[in-house]
C-alpha cells in the first residue's frame, strides 16, 4: 500500500449547465510537506460547512485503482483528483478498508470511520451527467479518516497500519447506504460500532427505526 498523491483545496467557483457554484472539489497535489490538523490539512478548506468538513471528514482518501476502471467505463480521461480527494491511495480499496482502520502517513495519525457518501459536486467535477448516481452504485466511493495524531505530512510520505479495526468494511457498508441491503441485524451492528463517525450512525438510526416501524405495521 502507498500513498500516490496528498492534495488540498481552496473554494472556487464551478459551472457546469449553466449553474455556479463555490467548491473545493478541485484539489492540486501538494509538493512539499504540510501538516495536518484535526479537522484538515493546511490549506484544504470547504465551501459547504454543512455537508462536509469538521473531525469525521477531515480527509477523504480516494483508491487510486478505481482511476482505470472508471476512465474505461466512462470512456474519458479522468483529471488527477477527479474526486475531490485529499489522499490518493493505492492497495487500500473499500473490500479492504474497515471502520477503525488506524494508519500512520508521515507523522500523523488517522482512523477510517465512514464511507465517503458523495454529493452532485462530482458531476460538475468531472463533467459526466449523474455521475453521483453511477458513483454510488458502484461501491467505490473512498473513504473518511479522522485525525488521531496531528503531525507533518511529506508530499510523497509513507503509509503503515496501525490497527486493524473490528468494524465491517467500507464497502459492506456502501451496500447497506446505496445498493438497499438493509436488514435489522446488519444496520444494529454498524450503528454499534464506537469508531464509526456520528453523523452516519443518526443517518442509519433513522433507516433502523424506519425498517422497525414496517416491521411492526406488518405484524399487526
């Protein structure tokens, strides 16, 4: 496993159809060390306070072999960062990524804790009409880490896992957030996971209490 690219972002305005909007989806990848705090990286901000940023989101890591994949099933030529994504990884994709994930990359420390849920910013990014929904679908989404360890990151640094966590993988994850294989079982033992990011456990707290509710109006 490697680290291919760390890349940040300033807000920018994006127009794609006739609408404008302020993003930070297009990041450059840095050329020389910078450091990482516990919301980001020195440099890298969010236009969209709401739906992204704070200590659950402060990196996006995006696996490096889906470039081909989607370039073939596209047929365009992907920019590097097509997806927004501050760490750029290869050999580390969703089927083998879980919630709790601990690595160090230069000197910092960071935890996987959720799947990246992706917004329509990537259609304008990378110019393909409903792509969000193909993104989705798809499974390969990257990944969120928190900051455990606040540290200097090199722009070519080394990777190593920590730890190995105890909670489902990324993609088994994707499944039950887009593909809609949600059962009781499966959305109470993601939502038990203490690593997992607390915005997503409200999310999948609804979704349970909403499958409880058929399940009861069923039985009565």
């Amino acid at each position: 496993m490697e680290v291919v690219r760390v890349s940040v972002g300033r807000p920018q305005s994006l127009t794609h159809n006739g609408q404008t909007l302020k993003s930070a989806i297009d990041k450059q990848a840095v050329a020389e060390r910078v450091f990482l705090s516990r919301v980001n990286f020195e440099g890298d901000e969010q236009a969209d306070l709401v739906h992204h940023g704070g200590p659950d989101k402060a990196v996006c890591a995006y696996p490096d072999e889906h470039y081909a994949y989607w370039e073939e099933t596209l047929g365009v030529k992907l920019p590097a960062n097509a997806f927004g994504e501050n760490l750029t990884l290869r050999g580390l994709p969703e089927s083998e990524v879980r919630i709790g994930d601990t690595f160090q990359i230069g000197e910092a420390v960071l935890q996987v804790c959720q799947p990246r849920i992706p917004c329509g910013k990537i259609n304008m990014r990378t110019g393909v009409p409903n792509f969000v929904k193909k993104f989705k679908e798809s499974g390969f989404t990257g990944y969120y880490l928190r900051v455990l360890q606040e540290g200097f990151v090199e722009a070519n640094p080394q990777i190593r896992r920590l730890e190995r966590g105890k909670g489902l993988s990324i993609e088994a994850i994707n499944r039950v957030l887009f593909q809609e294989q949600q059962s009781i079982a499966m959305l109470k033992s993601i939502i038990a996971d203490e690593v997992l990011a607390d915005s997503l456990r409200d999310h999948l707290t609804r979704q349970l209490e909403q499958l409880e509710r058929k399940g009861a109006d069923a039985n009565a």
